[in-house]
C-alpha cells in the first residue's frame, strides 16, 4: 500500500483515525502525524472499520483519549495498543 493507513493529528494524541477500507487485524499499519509530517510504524490488534479510532498505547478504563490534541472521551474499557477504540469502550463526558 502507497498511503498510510493512519492518521495521527496532534503528537499528543492517543488514538489515531483508520483512513483505508478494510484493515484487518495484524495488519503492519503506516502511520502518519500531520502535525509534522512524521511517521511510525503500528500493528493493528484488531479489524477497524474506515474513520474509526485506533489506540496509540495502551488504554486504561478511565483514561482520557485525545485526538487533534483534545479531550474527546473517557475510555470506560481497557483498550490494547493498536486495538479499536469505539463507542463499545469510549464515551463522551459531555453527559
């Protein structure tokens, strides 16, 4: 594959959005930070669907995930690196 098949927006990040139809599990995934343009390599520890999230590391219930460098939820179950992060572990705090 050319392109990554993450993106990464801000290097504080904890999760990244899967950009590609079809990633499957073990998938060696590109990553890219659009912050800077750099890039790393992941393992995907699950199947995740175009435009949902990808953990960068490994997530606690409780914690927090950040995207573009923001709050967006509070993960309500453990998460491994590379596993998907959805609405089946992630909330909002907002209510």
């Amino acid at each position: 594959m050319s392109g990554p098949q993450l993106l990464v927006h801000d290097r504080k990040d904890n999760v990244g959005v899967v950009v590609v139809e079809g990633l499957t599990a073990g998938t060696d995934m590109l990553c890219v930070v659009t912050e800077d343009d750099s890039s790393f390599q992941l393992t995907s520890a699950a199947d995740v669907p175009i435009g949902h999230k990808v953990a960068l590391k490994d997530l606690k219930a409780g914690d927090t995930a950040i995207k573009y460098g923001e709050d967006i939820g509070k993960v309500i179950a453990d998460v491994p690196l590379g596993g998907h992060v959805h609405t089946h572990n992630l909330k909002t705090k907002r209510w």
